[in-house]
C-alpha cells in the first residue's frame, strides 16, 4: 500500500492533495501565457530605432476528475434481486485533461526619433478566410434574390 504524506487526503486510493497540486501547476503554466512577458517581445535595437513585437496568446484548458464508491447492503446469504447488488466496497476514480496554447504575431511598434507608430502583422490566412466566407455570404444572397419572392 502506497505510504501517504501525513495529513494527505485519500479517497478511493486517489490521493487528493496530489491531484490538486498537480492541477494548480498545470493551470499556474497556462496562466503564465497570459503574461503581459508574452504578449510583448523583447526591445530590439537597430541605431535609433527601437521594434517591439507583440502576438495575440489564447490558452485552453479543460480538465475533469471523477471518484465513485459504493457499498451493498445484503447480508452472505441473501441474494440479490439486481446484477451488481452484493456485499462489497466497490471503488473507482480517475480524471483527465488537455489544452492547448496558440499564439500569433499581430503588430510591431516601432519607436523612432520621428515617432512611435503601430505596424499591424497581416494574417494572410484569416485575410483569405474572410473573403471566402464573405464571396460565399455574397453568392447565397444573389442565388436567394434570383429565385424571386416567396409565395405562401
């Protein structure tokens, strides 16, 4: 039997203090994404002028945990009226996660003797996705008008 730190919570051979802590780091490194650290790329220098990157960071994160127990209450002799039912403890647990973390380039400013200005970083990607659902919304509503005016 595994030897629990004193004062460790324990349910269903699940160490609870364990799995919350273990849960805390995981959320502590998703949150460090949100950092302002991360948003804003180091000074970069070239004579007078100075760049700063910044990027868009999103951070998804799920996770869930479960335990069960059970206990029957017939007596050796007796018998069950339902599969399942019977002298016994039972038991069970378990939890999972995942998450992902996406980050994207979205402007450069840059610091100069004439000024500080804002470059935006185009997303060719989400540019040529907004025309395709845009040329698709166009189509739909000229091949609605065609059809002419509904008659009910």
């Amino acid at each position: 039997m595994d030897k629990q730190p004193e004062g460790a919570v324990k349910t269903a051979g699940i160490n609870l203090d364990r799995t919350f802590d273990d849960v805390n780091a995981t959320m502590d490194k998703f949150l460090e994404v949100a950092s302002v650290n991360r948003v804003y790329g180091a000074p970069i220098e070239v004579g007078d002028v100075k760049i700063i990157p910044s990027a868009e960071n999103l951070a998804i994160l799920g996770y869930g945990v479960g335990a069960g127990f059970g206990s029957g209450n017939l007596e050796a002799n007796e018998e069950a009226d339902k599969p399942g039912e019977g002298i016994g403890e039972g038991g069970g647990g378990g939890g999972g996660g995942g998450g992902k973390i996406l980050s994207r380039p979205v402007a450069v400013i840059i610091a100069s003797p004439e000024g500080v200005r804002v470059e935006p970083v185009a997303d060719r990607t989400k540019v040529i996705m907004a025309a395709i659902t845009a040329a698709g919304f166009v189509a739909g509503m000229f091949l609605r008008m065609s059809r002419g005016p509904k008659s009910f």
